[in-house]
C-alpha cells in the first residue's frame, strides 16, 4: 500500500479527515447518536445499546476519543463517557463554511 503523503495537506484537512474517519462506521454512529440522546456521561449503559460484544464496543469508544469525538473520565472501576462539543463544534463550522461557500457560488455542475 502506498504512502497516504498526509504531509501534502493542512493541519485542518487532516483533522478533519481524522474526525470523518472515526464517524465512517455505523456503530460509531450509533454510540454517538445514543450519548446525544441521554445527554449524559456514561458508564456502562453503551455495550447493553449495541448488538456487539463488550471488546468490539471498546475498539470503537477508543477510535471515537481518539478523534476527539467523545471523552472518557475514570470513576472508580470504569470509564464514563460523553460528547465532546468542542469537537462537534469543529465539525459544525467545517461544514457551514462549506455549505455558505455552496450558497453563494453561482454555477451549477
């Protein structure tokens, strides 16, 4: 496999290919989705959430963080976990720049 050349672009375009990598799977989709919907930091709740196994869930809660995505706090024996929204808002002006450059361009492909 050859060279990604990574270097070749800014340091945003590569955040934000990180970011759009770790929302490239469904199960993270979901996990995202449910930390929404109970606007919470939690526990344990996430593995009972998704038809996969505790391992599996795992893998994806540490892509998520990786990206920036979530965020993990240790209390006593387990990890809690929640939005990051600095990162969602990241994500959010990414696409309105993009989505106002659309608007304002006046040909059509």
């Amino acid at each position: 496999m050859g060279a990604s050349k990574t270097e070749h672009f800014t340091a945003k375009q590569n955040e934000m290919a990180a970011i759009a990598k770790a929302i490239g799977h469904p199960a993270r989709v979901a996990i995202l989705e449910y930390l929404v919907k109970v606007n919470a930091c939690i526990c344990g709740d996430i593995v009972n959430e998704l038809p996969l196994a505790q391992p599996t869930v795992s893998q994806h809660l540490r892509e998520l963080k990786n990206a920036g995505l979530i965020k993990g706090n240790i209390e006593g024996n387990a990890i809690c976990y929640c939005i990051d929204e600095k990162t969602i808002e990241k994500l959010q002006k990414y696409f309105d720049g993009i989505a106002g450059k659309l608007l304002k361009k006046n040909s059509c492909c």
